[in-house]
C-alpha cells in the first residue's frame, strides 16, 4: 500500500463520520452541545472503545469456542451476539469522561455524545476494513465505502445512542443506573439485528444489504427525531 492510497484509506474512513458527527451535533437549534466533549466522544469511540471491544469478542469467542464445532456457527454467534454486546458496552463509556459527563444537562444530550461514540467507533472500522477491500481493488473498495459510510456509521451512531439516552437521564434526573439497562438491551438489539439481517443470508446477499440499509435508515430517523423533539421541549 502506497502513501496515496493510505491517505484516500484514512480520508475516506473518517470523513463520512466526521460529517455525520457534524450534522448530529447541529440537529440541535438550542444550546448545542461544545465542541470539546464531542471530540472527546469520537476520539473515544475510534481508540479505546474499539480496542476494548476487540479484547471481549476475543475473550467471548474463546470462552464459546469448546462447545461450537462449526466455524459458520461461531462467525454468526460473533456478528449477531458478541460484537454488538462488546461494542454497545464499550462505546458508551465515553460519556463517564468527566468533560462530557458535567455538559449533560439535558435529555437530547446523551443521544447525541452517544451517536458521536458510535461514529468515531464506525470511522476505525471503516479503517481496518477499507483497508482489506483496499486490496481487492479501488472498485470493491469504493462500493465498501460507500455501503459503510451509510449503513455502518448509521448503525454505531443510532444504537450507542440510545444507551447514551439512558445513561443521561440516570445524571439528569439522579437516578439508579440499572435504569440504564433497558436502553442498554435496546442498543444491543438494534445492532444485533442489524447484523443478523447481513449474515443470516435468507433471502439473498443483495436482499439481505438492502433491508439492513433500510432497517438503518430508519433507526437513525428515529434518534433524529427524538433529538430534535426534546430539544424543542427544552426551549
């Protein structure tokens, strides 16, 4: 791999979730969130989130490993079972930095450094998996780029928003943080299933792409929306 194709690797990884990082934070028109615990989030999410993340599903994968005799088996039970409790457990640890945890004072808040954790978390996927397709070609690596640049970062920014809802309600309203867990459980769900429609190949590969885009489009509408609700409440 050249220098060029390094630096369109490292451009095209981060700039599609840079710009989404952008458009969350701006979703609010009161009282928008400061720039400095936003990049704290998404550095969060692109370093030590991932990196933690990669440790459990290791450590997951090796703890399951004697009892499935199936290497399809065990690739399914890690995209649709440990990766997304992996990385929905890490991800949201960005918002216990105490620079992002003092500006949580409203509820649209937590969806917000939520979905910026999950963006920064999709922008080293992008990375480390650009950098595979990068090696097939500029045409499959381009068509990954784009299916990522949508669906991917969708898919980090709309689940890990939903536990950053939850952890800034506990701070805001000064409650037990098991209240966490429902939202917890909802993140993991929305990123199981997001790639259990990409694995369990049903209805075709094609099929299977097309309603796990639809399906993100839809998840990230929905934190959109709720983001934009409360903010107007908040007036």
């Amino acid at each position: 791999m050249n220098l060029l194709e390094i630096i369109i690797l490292i451009v095209m990884a981060f700039l599609p979730p840079l710009i989404y990082t952008f458009w969350i934070r701006n979703l609010e028109k009161f009282n928008r969130e400061k720039w400095k615990p936003i990049f704290f989030c998404f550095i969060w999410g692109s370093s030590i989130a991932i990196f933690a993340a990669i440790i459990i599903e290791i450590f997951l994968q090796f703890s399951i490993i004697p009892s499935v005799d199936n290497p399809a088996s065990l690739g399914f039970i890690t995209a649709v079972l440990i990766a997304p409790f992996a990385e929905e457990l890490t991800k949201p640890f960005a918002l216990r930095i105490s620079v992002v945890k003092k500006e949580l004072d409203e509820l649209e808040d937590g969806l917000i450094y939520g979905a910026t954790a999950g963006l920064g978390f999709s922008a080293t996927e992008n990375l480390i998996y650009g950098s595979q397709f990068l090696s097939e070609g500029a045409l499959f690596f381009f068509i990954f780029i784009l299916i990522r640049s949508f669906g991917g970062c969708f898919l980090h920014a709309s689940a890990t928003a939903w536990t950053g809802y939850g952890y800034g309600k506990t701070i805001i309203k000064k409650t037990s943080f098991i209240k966490i867990i429902p939202y917890f459980i909802l993140a993991i769900f929305v990123h199981s299933f997001y790639n259990f429609i990409l694995s369990y190949d049903f209805l075709g590969a094609a099929i299977g792409l097309t309603l796990a885009l639809i399906f993100t489009a839809i998840t990230i509408l929905v934190v959109k929306n709720k983001i934009t609700r409360l903010d107007e409440l908040s007036r």
